[in-house]
C-alpha cells in the first residue's frame, strides 16, 4: 500500500516539527513537504501533489481558508484537513463551504489523527461530533427561502441526516441495520445528485437546502 502523501502548513515551526516526528513514525504516512503560509502552501501543492494537506486556519501572507479554497479549485482531488486552536463557528463553517474534508483541534490523540489521515483518504469527512452540533444549531437559526424540492430518495436523506450528525460509514450500517458497502454506493449515488465532491459539503448542502431538519435534542 503506497503511503499517504502530507504537505503539513502552519507558520509556527515547532509544531510543524512536532507533527512531523509524530507523523514520519508510522510507516502509512510520508510527509513530502512543509509551507509557512497559504501562499506557499498553494506553491508547494502544484509541485509536490500530496494527497493530504494538514492546513492551520490563521498563517500570513494567506490564510488557511483562503489557500483551501485556491487549492480545492484547482486540485479537487487534494484532501483538506484544518488544524486549529480554535473552535470558532465561523472558522468551521468558512472551512467545510471552501472545501476542507476535516476540521480538527490540535489537541487530537495520535491514534485519532492517524485514522482521521485514513478515513479522509477514503473519501470520508472528519468532524467531530461537537462540530456536527455546532453545524446544526447555526443552520438552524438561518432564515431560509422556499428550498428546492429534495432530489433525493427517503433512504438518502437518512444516511445524509446521519452524515450531518458526524457519523462514520460504520455507524450508518450499524444504525440502519446495513453494510459499509450500501453506505458507501448511497453515499455516491447523494454526491452525484448533489453535483458535491466530499461528505462534508454534502452535509453543508442539506442544512443550507433545509430538507435535513436539525434534531430537536441538537438544538
């Protein structure tokens, strides 16, 4: 199996020092490169295509929503996670609207943030379910205009429902009583209804289209 391709960007060295050693030590990963900035982080994706970019939100020169928005556009392929301190509404919905696949807290154990590098690679979303609820309860205070009918099917709309509430394929085909790979062909079949790329935008879509209804117990 080839290993996973990280570009790490964050303008602080030492933590990008201290995520290297933590990343180059399991055997799956092999980090090509690093970036200071969003600008060079955009430079450095046109040259090194990694398959995963670890992006800080606040850096100079460019930001980290402004650089996933610039390499989302012209390299829709290149996985996005964002790498924060900070928990901020604004920041995880500004991330997952540009086009980020993750949204994770520097604090993250190891062993979550090798199998969220995993499951992003496998066309999975990374939000936690703290997240998930901040999604909803924002989406739910929004003033929404007559939304377009669903082009969904009823079993659709739950998997996305479950999506949107943070859940993995796993935890959709245990809930609903089927298997990864039925969650995995719905999942395909919403995207290319949806003409959306990753479950994470997907999810956004739903909230935003108001044919997911937030949870009574989320709000």
């Amino acid at each position: 199996m080839k290993p996973i391709r990280i570009l790490l960007a964050d303008d602080h060295a030492l933590f990008r020092q201290g995520i290297k050693s933590l990343l180059v030590s399991n055997p799956e990963i092999e980090v090509v490169g690093e970036a200071e900035n969003g600008k060079e982080a955009v430079e450095k994706t046109r040259v090194l295509q990694p398959d995963v970019i670890l992006m800080d939100l606040q850096m100079p020169v460019c930001d980290g929503l402004e650089a996933t928005a610039l390499i989302r556009s012209e390299f829709p392929d290149v996985k996005i996670v964002i790498l924060t301190v900070s928990e901020e509404d604004e920041n995880l919905f500004e991330a997952i609207k540009r086009g980020a696949q993750g949204f994770l807290v520097k604090k993250i154990q190891p062993q979550a943030l090798f199998q969220t590098l995993r499951g992003v690679c496998q066309g999975e979303a990374s939000i936690s379910r703290l997240m998930a609820g901040k999604i909803l309860q924002e989406f739910s205070r929004l003033q929404k205009a007559a939304p377009p009918p669903s082009p969904l099917s009823d079993r659709e709309k739950e998997i996305l429902r479950l999506v949107v509430e943070g859940l993995t394929n796993k935890e959709i085909g245990v809930s609903l009583s089927i298997s990864d790979n039925t969650v995995k062909n719905h999942l395909h079949n919403i995207m290319e209804k949806l003409h959306l790329h990753n479950r994470a935008e997907a999810a956004a879509y739903a909230l935003r289209a108001g044919f997911i209804a937030p949870k009574p117990d989320s709000l």
